[in-house]
C-alpha cells in the first residue's frame, strides 16, 4: 500500500538535501508517494503567501510532512514560518534525537542513543502575560502548565519508548524551586508512569541532568520535559553529538506531524552541493519510526552510520571532499 506524505523542498541548502534525501528514500522501496507543497520564500514568490492554504491542506490530508528549512523574510506577517505551522497544528511534542556517530567532530564518538522529547506548546513560552512596567524596571510573564499538556507530552515520550524499543524514560523537572508549574508537570507524569511498568522511569533535576548528560550521557533513553528545559538540552544533546548536520527532529501533534533538519536554510552555501544531507535524511529515519516503520528506520541509520565509518564521500562540514549529491550515493551503495 502506497502512503502519501506532504515534501517542502523549502529555501537555500534545502532542495538539494530533500533532492539527495528523496533519492534514499525511493532506493529503500517503501512505498511512499510524494505530494509536493510550497513553504517560506519559495511560496511567497510563486503565490504570495508564506504559508498558503493549498500546503497546510496537503499536511493536514497527508497528516505527515519532511520538511526543508525555510526562509521567513522579516516583516511578512509572522516572525517564524516554523512557529506557525507549531500553533495551527497544535503541534505538542518537539522530538529530537541524538546519536553519536563516527568521524564527526563530537567528544563523543560513541554510547549516545537518547532522545529529547519537549513540551512545545505551554510552560514559560506560552508568551502570556509579558509586561514590562511603565518605567522599564520590572518584567513579568505568567509560566503556564496544565495536566492536560503534561500528560499528553509524557504520554507520547512512554509511547515512543514502546514503539521504538527504548527502555527508560527521564523525567526531568525543578519541582524543588517551581514547585507549582514544574511541580504539576513531575505530579503527572508520575501518574502517567504507572500505566507504563514495562519502561523504567526516573526523575533528575535539570541543573543535575545537564551536568550528567556531559558526564555520563550513555545513562539516556528518552528525555521529557518542559518547554524551556527542553528546548536548552536538546540543543545541548545536539552538541553532544557534533552539531547541526547531523541533527533531526520533529514537531508532532494529534492531527499531523512535521519532520525536518534542526539546521537553517544555509545561504552561505546554497545551490553549491556542500550541504550535508544527514540531519534531513535522519530526520526522514524518524518519521519512518513514527510510521511504525521502525525497521526500515533502522536500516537506513545503519546506511548512514556505515557511510560515516568508511568516510565515503562526506561533505566538507565532516572533513570530506564529497558533494550532497555523491554522499546521498554512497549511503545509497549501503542499502
Ligand atoms: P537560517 O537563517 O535559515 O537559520 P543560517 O545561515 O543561520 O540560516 P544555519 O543552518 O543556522 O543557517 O547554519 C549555520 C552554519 O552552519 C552555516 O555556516 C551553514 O553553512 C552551516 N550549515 C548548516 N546546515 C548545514 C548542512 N546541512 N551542511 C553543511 N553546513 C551546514
Ligand atoms: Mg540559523
């Protein structure tokens, strides 16, 4: 049975990694067809609008759109082409995953597995409530968490665990200072726990997890916390693991879910063949595993790690002297 996704080629460096991406996929036979949609500058040049109708149509009936980074040109609306697609979704779960990988520029070049799973929707960047009072001294904005978000997000993070054969799942929190918002969020996610017996749970303290995810970070499976907390690890857990071209991730709701590279739309080196398509093409191994498609996720990580090892053809931001269009070959030679 063919399944339909929704591809945003997107802006800059992404035609040529969703081109190099696409190739991978059609080489795995998975059966999937493409519905291609415009987002960002693209769509603002041939329709005239940055998010037009006909494209969250395509993502809403497809339910799951790969996604290229996109430009959002200043003064057109809405700060982030990104944000937006996070709100009219309602678009809760932020997942990213880190892997170490070979021959990268990581201090770990092995026994990170883990991902991060953030809250995206509420806690301190449901923008409520900023003020700053008439005499510029005193800034205030209101942190708000509810069960309903807290339980769908540690839901989601033991689902996941489940689905993707994880084992333990990291509660991580400041109940011991936010004892009302951070407080309600370790509260339910405590309850949550208990239907998952199967996965362990335990809970660390994010000053504490930040600290052990530089000392010890084979110690993590799954992460999930609050959408501060969350959007600094993950980056951290990027870090960890050599940066941007090799980083994932996805913004996933109930109704539809987006998966795409954690890097920007790299102009500096657009149209060139320089770009690394790794992070899109991980990116594409999670949506295989958020299909269910967990094996052939695994398959295609195998390819790429196997492509790291023997340092086929990398791009220059791994040391290599290949093109996007010649590393998408090699991983492509290994499947
Ligand atoms: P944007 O405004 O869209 O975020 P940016 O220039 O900030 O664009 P980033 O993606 O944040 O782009 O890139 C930061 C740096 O990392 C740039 O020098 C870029 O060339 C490099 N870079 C980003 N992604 C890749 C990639 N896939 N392959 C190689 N280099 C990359
Ligand atoms: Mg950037």
């Amino acid at each position: 049975m063919t399944q339909t996704i929704t591809v945003i080629r997107g802006d800059g460096i992404g035609p040529e990694i969703m081109e190099a991406t696409l190739r991978v996929l059609d080489t795995m036979g998975l059966g999937l067809s493409y519905e291609f949609a415009d987002a960002g500058l693209t769509a603002l040049e041939s329709q005239g609008e940055l998010l037009p109708a006909s494209t969250m149509d395509s993502i809403r009936r497809n339910r799951i759109a790969l996604k290229s980074p996109l430009t959002t040109p200043v003064g057109e609306g809405f700060s982030s082409i990104n944000v937006e697609m996070r709100k009219r979704f309602d678009l809760y779960a932020n997942v990213r995953p880190a892997k170490s990988f070979p021959n990268t520029k990581s201090r770990f070049p092995s026994g990170i597995d883990l991902v991060t799973v953030r809250e995206n929707t509420e806690g301190a960047y449901s923008a409520e409530g900023q003020q700053v009072s008439e005499d510029g001294e005193t800034a205030t904005s209101i942190t708000r968490t509810t069960r309903r978000g807290s339980e769908r997000i540690v839901r989601y993070a033991f689902e996941l665990a489940r689905r993707t054969g994880r084992r333990k799942v990291t509660v991580v929190h400041k109940a011991n200072i936010l004892k009302s918002t951070s407080g309600l969020f370790l509260k339910t996610a405590r309850t949550v726990a208990q239907e998952y017996p199967d996965i362990e749970c335990n809970e660390m303290i994010v000053d504490n997890c930040c600290m052990q995810l530089v000392m010890r970070p084979e110690q993590f499976d799954v992460i999930v916390t609050t959408n501060l907390f969350g959007d600094i690890i993950s980056d951290l857990c990027a870090g960890l693991v050599g940066g941007l071209g090799l980083a994932p991730g996805a913004n996933i709701g109930t109704d539809a879910a987006i998966f795409e590279a954690v890097h920007g739309t790299a102009p500096d080196i657009a149209g060139q063949g320089k770009a690394n398509p790794c992070a899109l093409l991980l990116a594409a191994a999670q949506m295989l595993d958020h299909m269910g498609k967990v094996d052939d996720a695994e398959r295609l990580r195998r390819a790429i790690i196997a492509t790291l090892e023997a340092k086929d053809s990398l791009t220059a931001d791994l040391g290599g002297t290949g093109s996007t269009g010649t590393f998408a070959d090699a991983i492509i030679r290994r499947l």
